[in-house]
C-alpha cells in the first residue's frame, strides 16, 4: 500500500497547497510529505508542483495527474475502507435475498431493530421467490423457505420448521375431501419457482399418497395461490403465514387435515465462507432469535 499512500498524500497537497497542512492531516513530517512528492516526481519524470516560499500550486502535468488518478485512489480507498468494515461486526454493507413475502412482512421489522442496535449496517435486499446463486449472484446471505438443503456448496443454517396445509374455499366441492385420492392433477394449484408442476407427498402417518400438482394452474407466488384458492379454483398447499389472512376472514378452510406434507426450513445460506464475516453472523444470530416472533404457525 505505500504506492497508495504516496498518491494519497500528492492528492492531498493538490487539494490543500500546503505541505505543511498536509504534513499536520496524514500525521506525518512536513520532511516526509517533501519526501514522498519528490519521490513521485522522481519516479514520474515530471514537475508536479512549483514551490515557492509562500506557496505551493500544481503545474499543468500536475494538474493533469491529480485529475487522472482522483476516481482510482478514490475507488482504492472505498475497496479498502469495505474489507476492513467486512471483519467488523458492527458496520459494513449486507446483500441479502429473501423471499418476496417474508421480505415484505418479516424482514423490515428485523431490519429495523438490528440497525438500531448497529446504525452504521447498511443494507442491499433482493426480493426473490426462487433460488438464487448466491456465489454469483455476489449476495453475503440469503434467506430461504424450502425442503431440507442438499447444496454441498455452500454453507446452510436451519433457523425453522415451516409447516403447510392444505386449503380450499369453503363454499367449494374440495371442503367435504376425505381422502387425496379424491383430487385430480387439475385441482391442485401448485407452487413452483419456474412455474410448473409438482408432486405433493401427503402422509397420515400410517401411510403415504403422491398427488400430481399444477397441470390447470401453477405460480411462483404463495400470495396467487392462496387468493386462487380462495376464489374456488382448487386446493393449495402453502405455509400458515401465506393463507393465515384468509383462514382468519374464513374465505379459505383446512381441508384434508389428518394428512400433512412434508414440513419445510426457513433457513439461512451463505458463500462458502471458511468462517462467517462478522457483520453476517451478528446479523444471522439477530435474524435466529428475532424471526419466531413473526412467524404464523398453523399446527
């Protein structure tokens, strides 16, 4: 870093003309900041400054330098302040992508009260329904609500069990269901982040039926699903905090109660750190024992 400290230093004396007022800002002797500007002049092969007894001011090829090298110091010393503010716990920058309802619900909330706890945090949200690439996509972590991870690349935390249910509107012909084996591959509105079908495993406990979904409807969108289930197109499977608003006004009912899906993880993921950054397992820790309490739970 000395050559970007000597261009500090020239850039300083550009803007100030005082090597004196340089010396005093930089810490250093007003012989040191001679020193240094002689030293790049030297190595330049040019005159950057004209010094006289009263002051210092740049010369054209001084001027030229000054305003050339300005955006890439500048750009030096932003790269250098983030590395040093990733390796501290209380400030820096997140990215993080999160699901569109959770980061519409859940996420501000906690936003809120962990920058009240740490006010030089700042934040970069995506919201997404589908997976993302983390690595790539140059994200620190991101926030998901699926099946039990088997990515062996980057680095997960289960925060939650997420149940689901099985809804349908209460006026239509799924309410009196007593048995899977009475829905058709039409009537089930499936979930897909690419928007296609799926199959649902549904369990009593003493045995197990798998269901085609989404050959008449499939979204990525927990939110049209629970609304077109609610309008009588068909059966939803969705987590409580997406039909909760729903069950509460009675426009959707449990339907099939004794069998259950498989549960889902809130769970948090991360680049393949050797050791997670500071600022993000601060964060991680806060978001853990902070997102219980707004999570809808349907058991």
């Amino acid at each position: 870093m000395n050559d970007y400290k000597v261009l500090k230093t020239f850039l300083l004396a550009a803007e100030k003309r005082n090597f004196a007022q340089v010396a005093r800002e930089l810490d250093m002797t007003p012989a040191a900041v001679t020193r240094a500007i002689a030293a790049l002049e030297n190595d330049l092969g040019v005159q950057l400054f004209v010094r006289t007894t009263r002051q210092v001011s740049l010369t054209t090829d001084g001027a030229v330098f000054a305003a050339q090298i300005q955006p890439a110091v500048t750009a030096l010393e932003n790269a250098r302040r983030d590395v040093i503010n990733a390796h501290k716990a209380d400030q820096g920058r997140l990215r993080i992508s999160a699901p569109t309802w959770l980061g519409k619900t859940v996420l501000p909330p906690i936003l809120s009260g962990f920058r009240e706890l740490y006010p030089k945090m700042c934040f970069e949200i995506s919201l997404s329904d589908g997976l993302v690439n983390i690595v790539d996509d140059d994200y620190d972590l991101a926030i998901r609500i699926s099946s039990a991870p088997s990515d062996k690349f980057t680095i997960w935390r289960k925060i939650a069990v997420v149940r689901r249910i099985l809804v349908a509107a209460p006026g239509s012909r799924f309410a009196g269901m007593e048995h899977p084996s009475e829905l058709t591959p039409d009537d089930c509105l499936a979930y897909s982040g690419e928007s296609r079908r799926e199959n649902w495993i549904l369990s009593d406990g003493g045995g197990s039926v798998t269901v085609s979904a989404g050959r008449a409807f499939s979204a990525n969108s927990g939110e049209v699903l629970s609304d077109m289930a609610a309008d009588g197109l068909g059966v939803a499977m969705l987590p409580g905090f997406h039909v909760a608003e729903h069950l509460q006004t009675g426009k959707l009912i449990r339907v099939l109660k004794e069998w259950s899906p498989p549960d889902l993880w809130l769970t948090l993921y991360y680049p393949p750190y050797q050791a997670l950054p500071p600022r993000i397992a601060s964060f991680s820790k806060f978001f853990e024992e902070q997102v219980p309490a707004y999570m809808v739970t349907l058991d």
